[in-house]
C-alpha cells in the first residue's frame, strides 16, 4: 500500500482507445470484428482481471484470462459482434481492473444491422 507521498508512484490507470464502439452496414448472422486497446497510464503493471459482454452476440476472441498490462504499454483485444436480427442495437463491454481511476470500464457498443 503506499502512503501520500507515494500515491502518485502507485497509481494504475486504465484508458480505452474510444469509450463507444460503432459498427455500421452489419449484415444479420455475419461476423463484425473490431479491437478495443486497453492503455496502462500508471507507473505500475495493470492487472486486467476479466473482461465481460452483455450479449451471446458479443464475444471475446482474445485474453479471456487475465492478463498484465506494463506501465506506459498497451494490450489490443479482439471482439466479435454477430447479430441474429436487424435494427440499431447498444450493447456493453466491461472490463475489470486494478486500476485506481476505474476498476470497471465501461466502453459501449453501438450496431447498425441490416
């Protein structure tokens, strides 16, 4: 645990390349991949403990175990979005950490599906 003085040096923060995801001209029952990048801004490894989707439609094709993100680095993760109906869906990804600044991200998906 770190006192005062170092909290500074002790802190994990977590950050996504966007917070919303939008995927256009899906088509129904076709796979959609995209990657969300997971930053470590902390000056101490990031523990990604597990990453969780709202929907069977919504999987994770990588890093299903948990996982450390290096200080200053960065980890890609690959999802896979396969719709069985038609219209604009929202869907969720949470992703749980040790990070001081969120320990549950959220990052928002947004489908468009014809």
């Amino acid at each position: 645990l770190c006192d005062r003085r170092q909290r500074q040096m002790c802190i994990r923060e977590v950050r996504v390349n966007s917070e919303v995801v939008s995927l256009s001209d899906c088509a129904v029952s076709e796979d959609n991949v995209f990657v969300i990048s997971i930053y470590n801004d902390g000056k101490y490894p990031l523990k990604v403990s597990r990453i969780f989707t709202s929907c069977s439609c919504l999987n994770l094709l990588d890093h299903t175990d948990e996982f450390v993100v290096s200080p200053n680095d960065s980890a890609m993760v690959s999802f896979n979005f396969k719709s069985e109906e038609s219209g604009e869906v929202i869907r969720d990804v949470f992703i749980t950490s040790n990070a001081i600044n969120k320990p549950i991200l959220y990052v928002k998906i947004l489908a468009s599906i014809y």
